[in-house]
C-alpha cells in the first residue's frame, strides 16, 4: 500500500532517467532498487536470500527471525518489531549490507524499514540512523496523526555508500489532504540526508525502480 508527495523546506530538483549503460564515473548516481519479496509463508519453507557475490544469505527461519549466515556458519540472528507481512529484503551492491522492510499489520498495516552492516569480523550491526533521520525530517513536514507515517528502502546506489528511503503519510482519507504524499530521501548509514526528493520526483525513482529494478539520480 505504497504511495507517496512532498515539498522540502528547501525545493530541490533532480532528473530521473532509467540507467541502462552509465559510464563508471557516475555509478555513484545509479540507485539498485530491485527487492526480493516475501511473505510469512516463507518462513515456514526457510526461504534465503543471497548476497550479490554469495559471500552471506540472510535465511527466513520458522520462529520469524532473519538467519545471517556465511556460508554454512550463522553469524547472526535478527529479530524485527511486530512482523506481519509484506517483507522486503533487498542487499547492498558491495554484499555488506542490507536492508529489510516489512509491515506491521498486511496490507493495511504501518511499513517500518531497518538496515543492517556486516562488518569486518562478520558481526552485524544495525545501521538505521539514515532511515530514522528521512522518517524525523518528513515527519516535521507531513505527518498522519489518525495512523502514523510508513518508511520504507526503495534503494541502495551501486557504490553502496548509501540507501536511499521513502516516507510516506498513510495513503487513507483519514490522513486529510496531504494523504498518500511521498518525500524521498539519499542518506548515508551515519544519519546525514544527503538529499531530498520531492513527490513527483520520488514516484519518477519509484517508477524506474519498478520498470528496471535500476533509476538514475542526478
């Protein structure tokens, strides 16, 4: 139940194009947003999903926890608040993070978003502050007091320095008039906004994202 607007304190533009072939000097523009899918029946067949170089898969194990694993060594065992359905995991290019987005209540429910960093002993860490700072920012802006804001990870860009989140007010009428407005937001695993994308702009990625699993940021 994605849907998405909005006007930044500071208007900023940016053009969107689909990123068939793009020189190696501007990969860092390439936003890599093609999700694995999932849903809580996967948990029962120990579904995983594997890293882009398949150095680690991240296993859905039957009690509803996500599995870390290096091979066949588990080095990590996740648990997130209020799993429901609609679960979306999707790896960093670089296959040292990842991110895992999920609704507390099906469809209907709040979409929550987390980030996790394996880091050089294989420990994992989670690394949500940039997620936290896009939800606190458009949050100040637009805001559904009836129901909340749902957040989720549309992205990750191909240098895999940073993800790039998606706020949006809840899409019913009991949020008024700014129901269903979306804010788009490049930020890095520190908690910096690096920038800000406006509705339009925002449904311009989301709809390249969905055509190619690639968009363009520029």
């Amino acid at each position: 139940m994605r849907s998405t607007c909005f006007l930044p304190a500071i208007l900023m533009a940016c053009f969107v194009q689909a990123a068939p072939n793009v020189p190696a000097d501007q990969e860092q523009n390439v936003l890599s947003c093609k999700p694995n899918s999932h849903s809580l029946k996967d948990f029962d067949s120990r579904t995983s999903v594997l890293a882009p170089d398949h150095s680690h898969r991240l296993l859905l194990a039957e009690d509803g926890s996500f599995e870390v694993l290096r091979g066949t060594e588990r080095i990590a065992v996740l648990r997130v608040p209020d799993l429901s359905s609609n679960i979306e995991i999707m790896w960093a290019p670089d296959s040292e993070k990842f991110s895992i987005t999920y609704s507390d209540g099906g469809a209907e429910g709040t979409f929550r978003a987390h980030v996790y960093l394996i880091g050089g002993s294989s420990a994992v860490a989670e690394a949500s502050k940039g997620v936290e700072a896009a939800f606190v920012d458009f949050k100040a802006h637009f805001y559904c007091e009836a129901r909340g804001n749902n957040v989720y990870v549309e992205g990750w860009t191909s240098d895999s320095s940073a993800v790039y989140v998606v706020a949006q007010v809840f899409p019913t009428g009991d949020c008024g008039r700014h129901f269903g407005r979306l804010g788009g937001y490049l930020v890095d695993l520190e908690g910096n906004i690096l920038h800000r994308y406006g509705d339009k702009e925002t449904r311009a990625i989301q709809s390249h994202c969905a055509k190619s699993g690639r968009a363009n940021l520029l």
